[in-house]
C-alpha cells in the first residue's frame, strides 16, 4: 500500500506550501498520478484523509487525475497507448520502449484562503 506513503509525502508537502503561502486553510487539493504509478483513488483518499486529519488542509476536497501511460517504440518512433497488458509497437512489433508518459505523481494546484 504504497498510497499511505504518497499521502503522508503529499500531505507534508501541502501543508509547507499553505504556510509559505500564508494560507490557513487549503480548500483543493489537485493531484496527477500516471497509470503505472498504479494507485487506486479510493484507498489514496482515505490515506490522504488521515494524513491531513490536523492540519490546514483537514477538510480540502481532494480532485485525482489519472493520465493515461503512453509509450515510445525506440525502433522506430511510434508513440503510443498501451493496449492492456502489451508493450509491443503495434507500427512494426518491437518490444523495445520507453515510458513517455505513465510514472508522473505531482501536485497540480493548491486552493485555499
């Protein structure tokens, strides 16, 4: 459960940036995982909930966005989504890739007053 970490990690970051901000209390909080960072929403926001649970961000409404992976074929350049559980360039069948998109975790914004 890899989400308990990644919301303490979040929660931490949230609340150093309220307080740079000179923020007391965080409304939104907007969070970007890419598919292969394999979170599952619901178990991320209970996590998130006990971690923020004393702090300014305690009743901020939390909006995830999932980004789809994306792929590059290194033989001949085609980019593309991954099709299930394959990783083969449908253009010419290689198997070498590389990740485009797909392991982002960031925060998107920060909202309060």
């Amino acid at each position: 459960m890899h989400e308990i970490r990644i919301a303490e990690d979040l929660s931490a970051i949230v609340e150093r940036a309220a307080a740079e901000a000179g923020l007391t209390r965080v409304d939104r909080v907007n969070v970007c995982f890419g598919e292969f960072v394999q979170v599952v929403p619901s178990v991320f926001e209970t996590a998130f909930r006990e971690a923020v649970r004393e702090t300014p961000a305690a009743n901020a409404r939390l909006d995830i966005e999932i980004m789809p992976a994306e792929l590059r074929c290194l033989t001949c350049g085609t980019v593309f989504n991954p099709d299930g559980e394959s990783y083969v360039c449908g253009a010419c069948g290689s198997e070498e890739i590389a990740v485009v998109h797909g392991k982002e975790l960031f925060i998107k914004s920060i909202e309060g007053d």
